[in-house]
C-alpha cells in the first residue's frame, strides 16, 4: 500500500465570521487565494468543530483537539505547553505558567496587558533582574524558573514538592480593572501554598521591576513601565501518547509561537525553527513553507502552524486578515505549486476568531483534504460556506488525524 | 402507527476513492444501476462512518456496529463469529479462530496464505484427516474442534478450561516470509497453555497433511500442497442483547460468508441460506434476492449481504467491481422493481475498500434509506459524492439501526 506523507497548514484563526467592512464576507471568501482555491476543487471539504459544535476553543485546546487529544481529558491549563515551547524540560508536579510582562499603576490598576507590546530585548533584562527574587524564593524549597519568551510572554516554572495548579489567573484579561493577587481555586494545601508563593513573587517582582532603570528610562521617553508579571493559564504537563507512537510516523512542526512548538512538541512532534519565524504578520512566510517542503522529505507528517490570521482577527481588522491570507496562498503556491504526487495537504484553523468582536468563537472552521485519492466533491473555493457543502461534511477536531493519515494510507485497521 | 418492513441490503467494501482506471471516478459513480438511483432519488441518503471518521474497519467490526453493537466493548477477534457463522454452537469460555489452509514451504516460509484456492472438497478432506490428531490432544482436558468452511478457510475452537484468546496470529498475512508459531501476548497462564496447545497442533498438522495422499497428489500435479494452518483472529464470544429482544422484531440474514452469518447469527437473526450463495463474485445473486422478497413476508427487518464488491477491490480491479454493481443493480430490480408499499429499503457497505490498493480505508460510506414516509433530498445517484450532500447528512453505524427502524415506525419513543 503507497503511503503519501501530509502537510497540515494550519492557519490560526482561520475561521470567521462575515463583517459589514468586507461587504458582509468572511476574510476567506474575500481574500484573492488561487491556490488554495485549486487545492479546494481538486479535494474533498467540510467544516471542522475543533472540540464541539458552538464550543469556542482557545489555541491550546485547538491544537490538542486537532493532534487527535481530548483536552476535557488532558488539559489542565496553557502554562505547561507555553514552558516546554520556550524549551524548558517540565518535571512530573511542575506548575507552569504563562505570564504577561504588564504596566500596573500604583495601585495595581491595569494600565497595558502587554506594556506597550514591549521588545523580546528588554523583557529578557527585565526577566533575568528578577533572577535573586526567585532564588530567595527557592530556599523555602520550591524552584522558581522565569522564561521571557517574545516580547511581553513569558512563562513560570515552579518546581517542587505538593504543588497545585488550582489559583486564579493574575492577569484579568482587560485593562483599567485592579490586579488581584492569586487564590487557590480548591480547598488543597498545595493550592494554598501556590498562590502564596506566587503572590509573594509578584508583589517581589513588582517592587524590583518598578525601580529598574530600563523601566525608569521608559518612563523617561514616555513609555509604560513594565511593572508586573500577570500569571495565567496554570497547569501540569499531561502524558500524551505521542502521535509517532499512535500512527507509527515521523512528524514535525514548524511553527512561531511558543504555545504551537510545545503542544506540537507534548504530542512528540519535533519542533522545527525557521529563522524569522515570528508568529507575527510579518513572519517569514517563505522560509516556513520552504522548510515544510524540505521536511517532508524525511518525514510523514508535518504541521505548518501560521499566527498571523488570528492576530489580525483580535486587532478587529478583517481586511489586514484577508490581505495576510493572500500573503500566505502566495507562499504555499510558490513552494507546493507543483503539487507534488504522494502528497496529501490538509488546509484548516485551530478555531474561529471573530474579526468584529475580536474574540474566539465557536463556529466550526473550514477544512480541506487534497490528495491524489481523495473524493473531489465540487466545491469551488475555499470558505466557511462553501466548505460546508462539501464531501467531509462536518468532523470533529479528534477525528481529523484520523481521517487524514487514513487518505493518507497510514492508519490500521480495526478488526479484520 | 403502520410498521413497515425493513431490507437492508449490504454490499460489502461498497465505498471507495475515484481510481485513473474509472477516469477518475469510483465504481459507483462509474457503473450503469438505474434501479439503486431511482431508489436514491426516491429516498434520502447520507454518507455512514461504519466505526468514526477516518478509522478503516473490518468486516467483523463494521458489521457489529452497523447492527448497533459497538465493537470497542463487544469485539475480541474475529474468530467467534466464523465459527457460529460455520454452525458451531460456542460456549462461555471457548477461543474460536478462523484460519488458513496454506502452503509453507520445510523452513516454515509461507508459498501461498490460500494453499492455491484449494477446492472446498479438498480443504475438507485434509481438514478431516486431523481428527485423530485432534483427539489426541483434547486428552490434555481441552477439546479442538476443527471445521472446514468455504475453499481454503476454516475454524479452529478451543473448548475448556482458562483458556485465552490473547495469543499472536499465526497467518503473517503476508507471503514470503517466514510464520512463526503463536506466542502469548498477555502474561497470564490461559494465554501461555493456548499458545502452546495451538502450537502443538499446528506443527503436528504440519507433518500429517505434508505426507497426505492428496497433497502428494497435488504435488504430482504441479499444485501446492496444502499442508499449514495458519490461525488468526483469536477471540471469545460476546453475549450480545439481540436485535429481536431490543427493537421487539423478527429478524433474518442471508450471506455466503461464514462470518457475516456468524455476526448476525450472535445479533439473534435468523440465518437463511440459500443455494448458490457463495459470497463470491459468482453468488447466486437472483436467488438471494428472491430470498429476501420472500422472507419479508414473515420478517420485520432481512439483512441481504453481498460480498463480492469487496472481493473486486481486494482485487484491485475498479472496473469488475462497477460491473458486479451493475448485475446486483439487475437483480435487485428484477425482485423489488415493483417497489411494493410497506417497504423500507436501506443500501449502504460496511466500510470502504479502495481499490486502488485493495485495502479497507476509513473513507465513510454512501448510505440510501427508499421509504413511503421519507424526506426526499434531492440526490439523483448514489455515489460517495452525491450521497455527501443527502438530507441524511454524515451518520455514525452505531445510528443505522435506530435510524432505519425508526423510519419503519418500528422503534419506541424515549421520554414521553
């Protein structure tokens, strides 16, 4: 039996909803985007819920969901993948966390979530002058790990015997509120002694970062102070049965974001880094491509995660969105124009992300499957309409690894 | 409330992918079956996923899901159901196998997995020669029943005590390499004693059929002497709640395969056979359907099983298995042209088999339900495509029943 081997471009946020700004169109419908197009004509379609229908999904739920993992079952919060994306090798008990390098006011009112979207340059000195805070911290016995990440991201570790990931987010999520310290979430010891822990942390850190001089010399050129580290997202790493194991294949990612590489990476993928790889609008687009191309010489599946589409849908702008779609048909066209034989290529999103409110929703997000065995089923293009005329007609997010490498003449049978 | 009469018919590995040879379409798009489309046209259709999306499934276990049982809980292995299938009667705690009669060569290096398609007859011979053999090793407290089916394939039943059907196949299915002899794969004491019993009796078989009259004779002849039974599919018996009891009905089969007479046979359907009907390409197709016409008049629901679709595929000949459609397409009309009232006709497959690489693949498969009360969708041919886009939408096998009885105005409401 010939084995193709699979490309999933995955473009986060992909789906969408239709907006007044793009004559009421989707992103997708709007955007010029012929190879893709081809890509939909030439293969099967459907829409794709990522956990459920109506669930809006975060991207680390998404991409679980999408591996073939049901995060009801292994996810516990987005700190654990964020830290091993950022390449720290998490220990069985760790609590990980995302944090947000943030501009609080006096009274810890939230002045900017990402103080004023830092650079990844200063927020790593900023990180590494909290290095004495988190080794007082560790002599009560449990290690503090901080990670700047790109620019105001970040992740904390915190190692040690009887810890909980059971307290609140620090970061609430919007600004002009009051900054609450932690709180265990359960009746536990370890969730009580968490939260004490990582209060003592950030009130620590917020009184050294407050009087450093890069903070100083900000406020000096009228910039926001970055003050204060808003935790989030607290969890421990589940054991995944990697998906090399599951389905007997090679795989990889090649992704910008931390969160991509390590939930890609929990799954056994590894992780790929392209130079210019950002997770930004201006990612190096050519040079991921490129790499997935090379890629899939050695092996059988690999996953091109692409950010920029959903940044553009929380900035609230559908045109920037459509206009980056048409970016990246561009690339994909200049690598895999020539569609190579033996090749399956999987186009879809983590979830859908509203470009007019800003935020995830739960519409089912558009899907296609291209290969030389697929069912053509006569869709034209590829949108989150005409996708759901088509031969898939609506999956699950845990069915697609399945019904991929399946095309793919990859998975096993079931009896006999 | 009128209840009408339900015909499944089922053409086995009916799905399957657009092939160059068929011009880039399936057997089912490609072959002339003016009596199914008319039925298609007439009903609503849908596309089915025997066990879930993506996942390739056997004969065994789609076909238990289609009945309503899923194969996760109920399903150990195939063996179980070829021997009620081949009219043994197990009981708790038997191990039940199908296997081969095969030809190796004196290294144990496996010539041909069918020993040449050896005739019924032979195989029967041969098979019968092993009864001393057999009864020698039932002294050891654990009877071995052997039976012979249909041309090279047979059932081997282990009955006594602590016995385990967690053993290794035998049959490597696959030629030229060499079959090594079960082996244990699960540290308990039944799984040891029967990989040992089997591999006593498979060795001593070995050397009684080598030196059999009839295989020297083959030998003369230019033939390959059959003379190794290769075991697969090792399982025990489900205790299934049949389907008469669930949906209160009366209920038939009619199938040239052991197995699927076997599978329904453990549903609690009455098995009916019919002269001709040899689950080969040659079956005696009119007389199965005159059959089935016939026990509708005293059945709620007759389940009509055709293999020789899957036979094609495993041939990997696209072209034979659109014209087999085309002659069950012929008879099926000759019989139910008439389309009488009171009727519900569903025709769907128990899993794709593509064949471009004549294996099972996970692809879902097409699905009609013909009805006086059905909402008419608008398809015009039954195919995978067509059917994608049916009023029935994607359904799981486990749904079948329920849907197909419920349509009959058979089944009863939950809740009131």
């Amino acid at each position: 039996m010939t084995r193709a081997r699979c490309l999933i471009v995955l473009l986060d946020g992909l789906g969408d909803r239709p907006s007044v700004e793009l004559k009421k169109r989707t992103p997708l419908m709007y955007a010029r985007k012929p190879f893709i197009d081809r890509l939909s004509r030439e293969g099967v379609n459907g829409l794709m819920d990522p956990v459920g229908p109506g669930i809006p999904v975060g991207s680390d739920t998404g991409h679980l969901a999408i591996l073939g993992y049901d995060p009801y079952k292994y996810y516990t919060g987005r700190g654990p993948f964020e830290a091993l994306g950022a390449g720290i090798r998490l220990e069985p008990g760790d609590v990980a966390f995302r944090y947000n390098l943030a501009t609080v006011d006096e009274n810890w009112r939230l002045i900017d979530r990402r103080a004023g979207r830092i650079s990844t340059e200063e927020a790593e000195v900023l990180a590494d002058s909290l290095r004495d805070l988190a080794a007082d911290l560790s002599k009560g016995g449990v290690e503090v790990i901080i990670r700047s990440t790109v620019e105001h991201r970040g992740v904390l570790v915190l190692r040690g015997p009887s810890l909980s990931h059971k307290v609140t987010d620090v970061d609430p999520h919007k600004e002009n509120v009051t900054v609450e310290m932690p709180r265990p979430t359960e009746a536990s010891e370890g969730a009580r002694r968490t939260a004490q822990i990582l209060a003592e942390l950030i009130k620590g850190s917020h009184a050294l970062l407050t009087v450093h001089e890069l903070n100083r010399d900000r406020v000096r050129r009228g910039m926001m102070a970055a003050n204060a580290l808003l935790t989030r997202g607290g969890g421990v790493m589940p054991n995944l049965y990697s998906l090399n194991e599951r389905f007997k294949i090679r795989s990889s990612v090649i992704a910008g974001g931390a969160l991509y590489k390590g939930v890609c990476g929990a799954a056994g993928m590894e992780v790929v880094n392209v130079e210019g790889a950002t997770g930004t609008l201006k990612t190096n687009l050519a040079g991921k491509f490129r790499a997935a191309r090379d890629r899939l010489r050695v092996d059988d599946l690999v996953f091109l995660h692409i950010k920029g589409t959903d940044s553009a849908s929380h900035d609230r702008s559908p045109a920037s969105k459509a206009q980056f779609i048409e970016r990246v048909d561009e690339e994909f066209s200049r690598a895999f124009g020539d569609t190579p034989s033996g090749l399956v290529i999987c186009v879809t999103g983590d979830h859908t992300t509203s470009s007019i409110t800003g935020e995830h929703r739960g519409d089912p997000v558009p899907l296609l499957i291209w290969g030389d065995e697929v069912r053509r089923d006569g869709v034209e293009s590829f949108d989150e309409v005409n996708c759901s005329k088509g031969g898939l007609n609506r999956l699950r997010g845990l069915d697609l690894m399945n019904v991929l490498l399946d095309v793919a003449n990859v998975t096993e049978m079931f009896g006999e």
